[in-house]
C-alpha cells in the first residue's frame, strides 16, 4: 500500500470506526456479566464471602496480560494483539456459561480471569486509535474509543433479560445468556478487527512519524528500555493521571451505594447515581477531546484533578439523591479528563515501536490501582466512613494537582535554558 493510502483520511475513519464499534461489543457483554457473576459466585461457592473473587480475577487477569501484549504489539502489529484480546474475552465468556451446568465455581473463575485477560488487551484500543492519528486529532480519536463504554453501560444492562430468555427458549440455563452473548458479540468483534484493522495501525504510526520529520524515511531507532522511557518527566505524569484518577474514581464509587443503602436509599436512587456517574465517566468523552486540543494535555489533567478534588468534597458532605448524583457525575468527568488527556500525553511521548509495551505497563499498573481501591474502599469505610474515604481520594486528588504544576514549571525552564 502506498504511503497516501497508508494515512488517507478514509483508512483512518475505518480504523477508528472500526475499533468504536468492537470496543462497543466488548463493553456491553461485559458489564452485562457483571449483573450476574457475584450472585453466581455466591450460589457455586456457597458462602457470600467468595462473591467477589471472579471480579478480583478479572482485574488481576488484566494487569497480568497487559505489558506482555503491548510488546508483542511492537513487535507483531496492533491487529494481532486485539484479535488475541477478543478471542480471550470469547473463551472467557464460553467457560463461564459452562460453568452454570456443572454449578462450578472454579470454572467460573478461570472464565473471569480469561476475560480479564481480554479486558486488559481490548482497554489498549484507545491507543491503536491514536496511533492512526498525528498529535492534534489522536485526543479525538482516544476519546472516541473512550465513548464506547457509553454503549456498554447502556447496552449491557439491557442484554441481561433478552439473552437470559432467548437460552430458556431453547431449554439452556437462562443464566448462561449474557455469557453467550460474551462469546458471540466476541467472535464477531475479532473477526472484525481481523479484517478490518488494515494497514496496521503501527505501520501508519511509522508512516506518520516519517511525515514529521520532513518526510524524511529514518531507519527506526530501536526501542529504550521501559526504565529510561518511565525517567521522563512527561511519562510518568500521563501515566499518574490514569493510575490516580483510576484509584480515586474507584474508592469512591465502589462504596457509594453502600454508603446510600446505609442511609436508607433503595435500589432505584442508587441506580441513578451510577447512571449519572457512568454519564460522567464516558458519555462527554468527544466533548473532553474539543478541550484538550484547546487547553492541551496536561492543563486538562490539572483541571481533572481538579474535578477529582471537588467530587472528593462533594460526596460526604449530604446524602442526599440528588447531592450524590451530582458529585458522582463530577467523579466520572474528573476521571474522564485524566484518563483521555493522560492517554493522549503518553502517546505522545512514545516512538512507535515502543509505544505498545509501555502503554501496557501503564494499563497493568491502572488494573492495579483499580484492583487496591477496590480491596480497600470497603474497609476505610468500616472504620472511618464516606469522610475518610473521600479524605483519601482528595489527599491523591491534590497529589496529582501538585505533580502537574511541577511539570509544568520544569518544563518551562527547561525550555529557556534554566531547569536540569
């Protein structure tokens, strides 16, 4: 393929079209396995204890694959990688509806943690979409790629009924539907990235990194190692964008209808805080990238720490419905502008043919952080409450303020000869 239709404007609105409409696929099948994997967990394991070891799997499953397919993207392609992450999610999905016959808890789990293991390559998506881009439209496409969990958090919840019906229709376990769908909507997703990712979107990366040099073609310098590419000053506040705003979004959210049902809210209004804080964290993801490419990257993340901030006040202060709705919303948007301005600057920061490997250290360390707000949330709260756990994800909030302001000024002075 010539080097024009390697970087058309048609090629990289199928690229990015293409990845919108898979990642869509992969978000609704799996939250809407989440509907039903702690009540599962609970029946097979017999105790309500081990009702959240799948979804530790998952999480753990997603660190565990996430630098391991991030180098073999460098070395083999974007579309190798993605189509491995879809194929994982579809066995995971397979082995967790068989699990529902035999009534087995250890098949369940292994099924969760495969599909964690998709989860951690599929959530490197948003970056194969920048990769097809140059730096002024990549915030764009990440935040595209960002928007699909819109379709997920609506699409998921609405597959659970019609699924758990359709396997009944045909004398299957009901429970097995969402997992089915796992499976089918999965398949679907991998074949078409399989035939629809072309050209790579690393080769179009290197085409575009030629372009900025003058059109110069160089031979392409080999990758430093992750040591020397994290010792940038620039790496490592992209990546404590994506890990802070991950762990503080998480503390706060995974105990909030705990801290509702304590206060006597049923069902429904705690519902519609997840609503409004689902809205936050995805559904203004093409509005985030206008502001990026206007303020730029790291003024975004100190404006989402910021957000962060404020929603950490916020949600102590009133039970109220309508009180929480709000400062969860501000909890979703305050993640929603690091998490797109911090996958933006990384990308950024990176060579080509290195970006695969550290943006997967990135997504391991982001599963992690997920994985420690998660574990610790609930016990912060038994012993200090929402204020201490807001206490906490203000403290990281603040922290990560903090840390763009010292970037910032580093890198004016180096710019006029003054830093080191």
């Amino acid at each position: 393929m010539s080097a024009a239709n390697l970087t058309s404007r048609s090629t990289q609105l199928r690229i990015t079209w293409t990845l919108f409409a898979t990642q869509s696929l992969f978000s609704a099948t799996m939250i809407a396995s989440f509907t039903l994997l702690p009540i599962l967990s609970a029946q097979f394991g017999g105790s309500d204890s081990v009702a959240g070891i799948p979804n530790t799997l998952i999480m753990l499953g997603r660190a565990l694959i996430a630098y391991p397919i991030g180098a073999l993207m460098d070395k083999h392609g974007r579309r190798l990688g993605l189509t491995i992450g879809y194929a994982l999610a579809a066995l995971g999905g397979l082995l967790s509806a068989y699990s529902i016959g035999l009534s087995s808890f250890m098949i369940l789990s292994a099924g969760s943690m495969l599909a964690g293991m998709g989860r951690g390559v599929t959530e490197q998506a948003r970056f194969v979409a920048g990769d097809a881009r140059t730096g002024a439209e990549r915030a764009s496409a990440i935040g595209l790629i960002v928007l699909a969990g819109t379709v997920g958090a609506v699409g998921g919840p609405l597959m659970v009924e019609p699924t758990r019906a359709f396997m009944s229709q045909f004398g299957y376990w009901a429970d097995a539907g969402p997992f089915a769908a796992m499976v089918g909507l999965n398949l679907l997703a991998m074949v078409m990235v399989f035939a629809l990712l072309r050209p790579d979107p690393l080769a179009i990366a290197r085409e575009l990194e030629n372009r900025s040099n003058g059109g110069v073609k160089k031979p392409m310098q080999p990758a430093r190692p992750i040591s020397e590419i994290f010792a940038g000053s620039l790496v490592r506040i992209a990546i404590a964008a994506m890990v802070i705003g991950q762990l503080v979004m998480t503390l706060i959210m995974v105990i909030t209808p705990l801290y509702m049902h304590h206060h006597n809210h049923g069902a429904g209004p705690i519902s519609w805080v997840i609503m409004a804080h689902t809205l936050g964290m995805f559904g203004l993801s093409t509005f985030t990238s206008k502001l990026i490419e206007r303020f730029g990257r790291i003024n975004m993340i100190n404006g989402g720490a910021g957000v962060l901030a404020l929603s950490a006040i916020m949600t102590p202060i009133s039970s109220n419905v309508w009180a929480l709705g709000v400062a969860l919303f501000l909890l979703g948007l305050g993640w929603n502008f690091c998490f797109i301005a911090g996958s933006s600057l990384l990308a950024d920061a990176l060579a080509p043919n290195e970006r695969g490997k550290a943006q997967g250290a990135n997504e391991m360390m982001v599963a992690l952080a997920s994985g420690v707000g998660s574990a610790g949330t609930g016990v912060v709260f038994a012993q200090g409450g929402m204020a201490v756990v807001s206490a906490i994800g203000l403290g990281f909030a603040l922290l990560l303020m903090a840390a763009t302001v010292w970037v910032t000024r580093r890198t004016a002075d180096v710019a006029v000869g003054v830093g080191d």
